[in-house]
C-alpha cells in the first residue's frame, strides 16, 4: 500500500489539479475527501495540503501509477465540466507519470461512453493491458 508520504502526494497532486482552473468547486473537494478517507488522510490534513502542496512522490508499481491516473480522471469529471485546458492538463500528468500517451488518448475518448464519464475499473485495465502488450 502507500506510504502516509504517497497518500499526501497523490491527495496533493488532486488538489492542485483541481485548482488548475482557478476554480477549486466544492465537488471537487468533497470528492477529494472521499478519497482522503479511504486512505486514511483526515478532513484536517486535506484542508492543510490545500493551502500547502507537499513533494510529489513517484509511484511504484505502475499499478498505482494508473489508478492515480483514473482518480484524476473521475476528479475532472465531477462536475461534468471538462474543458480544454483541463484535458490538456490531465494529459500532461498522465505523460509526467509514464504512462502510454495511446492509453492516455483512449481513456480520454472512452470516457464519453459512460454514464456521468465514468470508465469502470475493468474497461480502465483492459486499455492500459492492449498498450502495453
């Protein structure tokens, strides 16, 4: 599992994402707390990484690699308002984090598929196995 270091990285990493735009919306901070919870990060903890980044840690195995990809993913998404530059952004991230730029363009497409774009888990897998087979 993470470190308590990876989890604020990852947590912190969501919040600057989501404040990209310069309009960090409070469905953005509700979904990031979910998150926090379930890695065990408190509500007091996030309020504190959203007025101070901490380092970024890379993540190992690429596993989690692409399971950060896809929080970032639901994260643009929770408000049903993706734009440009956003797409822009969670493409360079994806890039920044080593994973397949095809992948990377496939998720983003795919996501239009899906109720509220919300790729499943499996469908996410499945497109990272065929780039990297």
């Amino acid at each position: 599992m993470y470190s308590k270091e990876e989890k604020l990285s990852l947590l912190s990493e969501m919040i600057q994402f989501a404040k990209a735009d310069k309009k960090f919306k409070e469905q953005e901070y509700n979904f990031i707390l979910v998150v926090a919870l379930q890695l065990g990060i408190t509500k007091e903890e996030i309020d504190l990484l959203i007025e101070e980044e901490v380092d970024k840690k890379n993540l190992q195995p690429e596993s989690q690699r692409i399971l950060q990809f896809h929080r970032l993913v639901l994260l643009m998404n929770v408000d049903q308002e993706a734009s440009f530059s956003e797409i822009h952004k969670i493409k360079e991230m994806g890039l920044q984090m080593g994973l397949r730029p095809e992948a990377i363009d496939v998720v983003l497409e795919t996501m239009h598929n899906y109720p509220n774009k919300v790729i499943p888990p499996n469908e996410l897998i499945s497109i990272f196995t065929r780039f990297y087979n």
